[in-house]
C-alpha cells in the first residue's frame, strides 16, 4: 500500500536549487494526522502478520497509524530517488519542480539520483525480498511509496504474482498480490 499524506511544509514558490532541500524535507516528513487511513482498512490489515515498511518517516508513521508497528524497515524499500540540480532561476511550485524533474529522469536525467535501470534493479530486488518474507510468514503489508510500489507490482507479475496492474497512485491505496494458484483467505 502507499503511505498516507506527508506532512511536509507548502512552500508557495521555489527554485530549482532550493529543489533539493524541499525533496530533503520531503523525505523527511511524517504523515498527516489529520487524514488518516480508512478505518475499515485498519480493521482488516490487523490480521496480517508482518509488516514491512521503507525505512522513510512517512511510511513508518502509515503503519503506525493503522496501529502496526513495523517489523522490518528497509532502505532498498524507499521511494525512486528524485533527481534535482537543473540550474533554472524560474521560481515554480515544489510538485512542478517534481513533474519536470520526474519527466526529465524519464528521459535519463538522473543527476543526484539513481537512474532507471537501477531503479528496475533496485525493484527486482525489493520484489524478491517481499516474496522471500510473504513465503516465510504466509501474509504480509508492505507500505512503501508510489512510484517504487508500482515498479515492485510490475516485478511481482513477471514472478507470477496475480494483483493489479497498480496497487493504487493515491494515498492509502493499496493492491493485494497473491502467487498464481494460491487460494484466496479473507483480508487485504
């Protein structure tokens, strides 16, 4: 599932430069205890009897708010890095300076970052370490982020993991993956 909504600071306008420290507050941030998780989620993902999260704030704080401790926090779990350091005075919203430089990292800019083939690295292995704990303790939620959970799905498929295409772009979403030919049991 993707964590719920960061609680980083709006900043009106910034710089291409000032970038950088935003994504820093970004990846530092918890998320917003005034939008929490749907309730009949938490009731279901109780049960569940191993939580994995990335080991970023927000994602720790989502499980916590579900009243889940993680049990396992993990960095190879974190979100895409972003890649910043565009020289531009232009003076622009946090989330457009994040679409213009996700787009460009699309198109292989990766300054500051890890590229895209090692960002498809970095998923395969994640993928293979999720389906190592959820064959070790039969269930298991994993809260992570966007992009990097979309890119984990696409693995879980290519392995014959049965779910969604996406596990879900916004906030709380979530997708349930089952190996093919595994019986369904109740809960997410």
């Amino acid at each position: 599932m993707r964590h719920g909504k960061p609680s980083v600071a709006a900043i009106p306008r910034i710089s291409a430069r000032e970038f950088a420290d935003w994504v820093d507050q970004y990846n530092a941030s918890g998320v917003c205890p005034s939008l929490p998780p749907p309730q009949e989620f938490c009731s279901a993902v109780c049960q569940t009897p191993f939580t994995v999260c990335s080991d970023l704030l927000r994602s720790i704080e989502s499980a916590k708010s579900m009243g889940l401790e993680p049990v396992l926090c993990l960095q190879a779990l974190r979100e895409l890095d972003m890649p910043y350091g565009l020289a531009s005075r232009l003076r622009l919203k946090a989330s457009t300076w994040m679409v213009i430089h996700r787009l460009l990292w699309w198109c292989g800019f990766s300054r500051n970052s890890e590229s895209r083939r090692e960002a498809r690295q970095r998923a395969a292995t994640a993928a293979d370490t999720l389906i190592k704990l959820a064959s070790m303790h039969q269930s298991i939620l994993f809260i992570g982020h966007g992009l990097m959970n979309r890119y984990i799905a696409k693995e879980l498929k290519k392995r014959d993991w049965q779910g969604p295409a996406s596990p879900g772009r916004d906030y709380w979403q979530y997708g349930v993956y089952r190996l093919a030919n595994v019986p369904e049991t109740a809960g997410p």
